[in-house]
C-alpha cells in the first residue's frame, strides 16, 4: 500500500491555510509546480481530489477535509517526536506549547515563570491564555503539548498531574453586612445578590459548585457576569453584588486597590484543583508531570500572604 508522505500532508496543510497555491507556495518555500505536484501526487495515492479549483482559490474537498484533518494529527505527532528525541537526555528543553486558562494565568505565572527559567535555561515556552474547552480542543487536536486547568472538567482522553488547590474566597463589598462577619456561608452570599464570569468561565461553574449553588437565571434582569476576574473585582467594589475569588488571585494582590473585603466560605470543599493535562498516550508525558511537580515545589515554598481587608 502506498502511503501520503509527510511533505504531501504539509503540502494539503498549508494550502488550506493559504488558500491558493501561489501562495502556499510561498509559505512551503518551494515553486508553485513542486507543490501542485505533491498535491497530484497525494491525490492519486488517495484515490480523490482533495482540492476543487476556483477562480478564488481552492476549496477542500470532503475528502481533502478529512484528510487535511488527519494530516494535523500526524503533523504534530511527527513534530512531538522530533522535539522529543532532541530532548531525550534534557527534559523541559527546546520548545513547549503551554496553554493556561485566564483565571490562572496573571496570577500564577508571574510566580513560577522565573524558576522555569532557572531550572530549564534550554525551555522555550510559547504561551497560550483561552477558556478550558478551546485548550482541551488543542491538547486533544495535539496544537498545545499541556495545559495548566483547573478541575473538576471533562477530561475524557486527558491525563493530568497534580499541582495545587486553589480555596475559592468570598468577595465583598467593604460596607456590606458580610464584611463584618469573620466567614461567609454559601446561602448568605445568594442573599446578597451573586455577581459571576460569563459562561465559559470553569471558575463559575467550580464556585457554584463547591457551594451548592444554582447559578443565577438568565431571565433575571438584575444578575451580571464579568468577562474576566479584574472586571469581576471592580463590580464587586462598585456595591453590585458579591462574588468568589480563587485564592491565588487574592494573594497576588488582585483585590488591594479596590474597596471590598475577603472572607473565607464555610462549605465542605469551596476549592478548585489545578492541574498540568495532557492528551492521553502523548510522548511529552514525563515533561507534563516534571511541569507540574516544578510548579508545586515553587508553590509550596513560596510565603504566601494573608489578605487582610
């Protein structure tokens, strides 16, 4: 049986990129007949176009989608083992693709990010900030090599490593009733009028959950959400409502200039766990948990402050 060859599938992917093949040609490096001629060669090795021509481009073919499809899988497979064998004896060297979800991001990578660099001076890190389930997308897809998340979340064809777990705290408006109390009960805080992140956000389903809480309904013309945990904060401030704050966030100072108070939640469990996940069966396995037990041992030396208001 005659297979697709490497060049072929960068061939079919850069084209879909590109969109012609002039340009696509100009993207591969190569003269345009080269690459017209890998696709006509991966064509017949398929038995089917892949591409229909157009006086606007080319448009893939069902044939071609499902090929260009697989060809991303192989692409980065064959990507991971060249990096893997260039770091054999090296761990945490060459090139990393990071994702990290918003509400992680600003408050734990500025922590960390100078101890990788110590430890791992060969590590090249490309960061990506997005929701979980577009870095869940990419560490299945292979686009990413980890991702730091945080759970409970589908994780279904992931594997993951243990970091930290992060308390989720109230947040309160310095003069509301609650601030003068030394916790908060869940039930106080849906009383006091819950301000939350957009959907999309894993940190308002892990609050509501964690405490026990239905999240407000979307017909309520009084309820808001934030787009991120710095609007969240300022909406807090302003006397709109409550609110929850992952711990990290408020121990890097997230909540001092602003006017509201933290307090601790009674419930059984009001915490998130953050993780180092992976596609399952990846070859950057042993790079992922090396990733994680790294950031662990930072976190766990680290003098964390107290919050105070």
């Amino acid at each position: 049986m005659t297979l697709p060859t490497i060049r072929q599938l960068q061939y079919l992917k850069v084209l879909a990129e590109a969109g012609s093949f002039g340009k696509a040609a100009l993207a591969a490096h190569v003269t345009q007949p080269t690459l017209s001629a890998g696709i006509q060669e991966l064509e017949r090795t398929l038995g089917a176009p892949v591409v229909e021509r157009a006086r606007s481009g080319v448009i893939l073919t069902p044939v071609g989608q499902e090929a260009l499809r697989r060809a991303t899988t192989i692409l980065n497979e064959a990507e991971e083992l060249v990096e893997a064998a260039k770091n054999v004896a090296q761990p945490l060297a060459g090139r990393f693709r990071l994702g990290v979800i918003p509400t992680i991001a600003p408050f734990l990578l500025p922590r960390v990010l100078p101890l990788l660099r110590e430890q791992f001076p060969k590590l090249r890190l490309f960061l990506r900030e997005d929701l979980t389930t577009r870095l869940i997308s990419a560490l299945r897809a292979g686009q990413l090599d980890a991702a730091l998340i945080a759970l409970p979340f589908d994780t279904s064809g992931l594997q993951y490593a243990h970091v930290a777990h992060d308390e989720l705290m109230a947040a309160l408006p310095a003069d509301n009733r609650l601030a003068a109390q030394a916790t908060a009960t869940p039930s106080e805080l849906e009383r006091e009028g819950l301000i939350l992140l957009e959907d999309g956000h894993c940190l308002r389903e892990h609050a509501l959950a964690a405490c026990g809480l239905r999240p407000p309904r979307a017909s309520d013309e009084e309820s808001f959400a934030a787009t991120s945990l710095p609007t969240l904060v300022q909406m807090v401030g302003s006397g709109l409502g409550v609110s929850f704050l992952p711990k990290m966030a408020v121990d890097a100072g997230l909540a001092d200039t602003a006017h509201i108070a933290i307090r601790p939640i009674v419930a059984d469990d009001p915490s998130r766990e953050i993780v180092v996940a992976w596609r399952a069966g990846s070859n950057r396995r042993a790079e992922g948990e090396l990733l994680a037990r790294t950031l662990q041992s930072a976190l766990e030396k680290e003098i964390i402050p107290t919050y105070r208001k």
